[in-house]
C-alpha cells in the first residue's frame, strides 16, 4: 500500500521530509517481514510495539498529509491490532492512532466536518474487521484440528483392518497349516516315523516362517516408509536394507516422478512387494548387487527388482502360486499383494543367471512439478546417505 501511495502521489511533492518518513517505514515493514518469526511474539506481548507502528506511520502521514493517498496506509495499524490482539488491546492501539490523526489533522487546513469525525473512525472499523478476520482463523484451526482428529481415527481403523487382513492371510493359514501338522504326528510317529520326522522338520519350517511374519507385522507398525511418497519410500526401503545386508544396491528414480500422489493402499503394497522382495535376495539369492527401479509411464506404475544372484526355475507360464507346494510363499504372497491392487507379479528367472520380479499396476501417472520432485527426491538424502556407502543412487 506504502508503494501505490507512492505510485499515485506527484513527484512534485516527495520532498526530502516525506521521503524520509517513507524510507522509515519501509524499513521497519521490510525487517518485520523477513524476522516475522521473532517479532511476531513481541508484537503479540507487547501491544505498545504496535503504537511505536503507527507513529512510523504518523509520521508518513504528517509529511504527506492526512487528506492525501498515505492515509489509507495508516488505518492497517489498526487492522493488524485486530488480527493480533484480545478487543481490549486493539483498542489501545486504535486510541493511539485516533489522537494521532487528529494531531495530523490539526496541522493542515479544515475539510470541514465531515472530515473530522469521519476520518477517525476508520480505525475503529479496521481493527473491527481484524478481529472478525482473527475469529475466522481461530474457526479454521478448529476444523483443521477436527480434521486431523478424524483422520487419524480413519487411518487407526484402516491399520487395524489391514493388521486384520495380514494376520488371516499369512500368519493365521500358517498357524493353521501347524496345528493340522501338529496334531497328525502322533499318528505318524507311530505308523511311520520317517514320515513324522520330515513332518516335524516342515513343522519347524513352518514355525520360522510364523515367526518371521509376526516380526514383519510388528515392523510394519514401526515403518515410517509407508507414510513418504512412493518414490522416496522406495529410497529409502532400499538404502536400510542394503545397510542390513550389505549387498550393493541401486535405485533408478528417473521416471517415478508421476507417483508421488500414489495413495496409501498402493505405496503400502508396493512397498511391502519391494520388501519382500529385497527379503528373497538376502535369503536365497546370494547376489553381489540389486537393482530397483520405479516407473511411472503408459498409464501403469511398475516396480521392477533385478539381481545378479543364483536364480531359480520358477513355474511354466507364470503359476506362482505352485511354489506354495514346495513350501515358497514369499513369490505368492507377493502376487496376492499385486493382485490386491489391480496388478500383476511377473518372475522372471533361472538358474545361474539371477532373477526380475516386476510388479505392474494401472495408475494414471501424474505429472509432478519439478521443483517440487526435485526438493522432495533431494530432501532425505544426506540423511539416508550417511553410512550407507554400498549404494549408489541414479535419478
């Protein structure tokens, strides 16, 4: 407004008083604005730093008059205070810049009197105005906080379902598979006990495997992944289980910028494929490296995990769910997850030549902007680079 008033005002009469009052307080709104964090808490303790305002203020408006353009510049003294201040401090303020209006206007020739008593409440009126603006903000935090509220009661109800989920399709088949065991071996130990002995040893399979998807569910309580980006929990699902295993690992981000509004269902699935993936690695594979990449194009979004490891012979025309026979449930649940979400789990492998396992899924890739996927992919970086020395990072 300083700067309009400026705009509209001659050039005949910017003499050296006026500029130097406009110079004034343009510097106090100039270091206000770039330390609003340490001046915002003063002005709200101190209503007095607000008067010390509008005496800036006055001083512009007695250099240039209070029937010219300044005077409207004066009267946001008043509607800050309003913003700012209980009604009772804003009206300290609004005294404070009356008594200094009419002081202004004492020494300039009468408008007469409409002028006079009209001129000063303007303020009043302002601070009025701040103050309705201040209760529309404390309204909007309330509903903001509401919200808050609300969604994380839906977001603690969607855990518990999907806890629910987890725990009837993995862990609860195989404590049932145990029990089914477990309750046939008397009969084999005394029938056939090589028979119980090999049941037994797939019993304890078994157990390990209870054992490790009770851990997983538990992790997942505890992963911060599932709340990132999809993109950024890819990182950083790869740079952690690389520190782990201590299998060189790279990540190829270039074309993932259009999943970053990917929702919760699909970075939770995608994520947990990924993981179980980087799993199967580390425990079968025996590979020197991995490479993960996350795509975004065509209207599909695909995660595809390559190594160079050992490799299998997995099932003709892409059966995975027949390695559920051999005791493998890592490949079928990871397809079950796929499927979860309107996708597809491909295997790609053999022996001695590694394996790919992609996930696809129909998505409509957004476009994200740059500079934002740029601040976001750059923003943890030091923080998952640090000690994480076998991974090298392509975007």
């Amino acid at each position: 407004m300083l700067a309009m008033a400026l705009v509209l005002m001659p050039a005949a009469r910017l003499d050296p008083g006026l500029a130097l009052a406009v110079a004034a307080l343009a510097a106090e709104t100039a270091l206000a604005a770039a330390a609003w964090r340490t001046v915002l808490p003063w002005l709200r303790r101190w209503p007095v730093l607000c008067c010390l305002d509008g005496l800036l203020v006055y001083g512009v408006l007695a250099q240039g008059g209070v029937y010219g353009e300044f005077f409207l510049l004066t009267v946001m003294t008043s509607g800050i205070a309003g913003v700012l201040y209980p009604w009772r401090r804003a009206l300290l303020v609004c005294a404070a810049q009356v008594a200094l209006c009419c002081l202004a206007m004492a020494s300039e020739p009468a408008h007469g009197t409409d002028a006079l008593l009209g001129l000063p409440v303007f303020y009043p009126v302002t601070a009025c105005a701040g103050a309705m603006l201040r209760r529309l903000f404390a309204q909007y935090a309330a509903a903001e906080e509401e919200r808050r509220r609300i969604e994380t009661a839906v977001a603690a109800a969607a855990e518990r379902t999907r806890l629910a989920r987890e725990m009837h399709d993995s862990l609860a088949k195989t404590l049932q598979g145990m029990v089914m065991s477990a309750a046939a071996l008397p009969v084999w130990i005394r029938k056939s006990p090589d028979r119980a002995e090999r049941d037994a040893r797939h019993l304890v399979s078994a157990l390990e495997t209870a054992t490790r998807e009770a851990r997983g569910l538990i992790a997942d309580l505890r992963e911060e992944a599932y709340g990132l980006p999809l993109p950024l929990a890819v990182r950083r699902v790869v740079v952690e289980w690389s520190r782990s295993s201590d299998v060189t690992a790279r990540t190829d981000l270039a074309g993932a910028a259009g999943a970053m509004d990917a929702p919760t269902v699909v970075r939770y699935e995608v994520v947990s494929v990924l993981k179980e993936a980087l799993t199967n690695v580390d425990r079968h594979a025996r590979a020197d490296s991995v490479e993960v990449r996350l795509r975004c194009a065509a209207g599909r979004l695909e995660l595809t995990v390559r190594d160079d490891g050992a490799g299998f012979a997995p099932p003709p025309d892409g059966a995975v769910h027949l390695l559920a026979r051999k005791g493998h449930y890592g490949l079928v649940g990871m397809a079950e997850r796929a499927r979860r979400v309107g996708g597809a789990l491909t295997v790609d492998s053999a022996p001695g030549e590694g394996t790919t396992v992609t996930m696809t899924l129909p998505w409509p890739c957004g476009s994200a902007d740059p500079e934002v996927w740029t601040r976001w992919a750059t923003a943890d970086a030091p923080a998952l680079s640090a000690g994480a020395s076998p991974v090298r990072e392509r975007r």
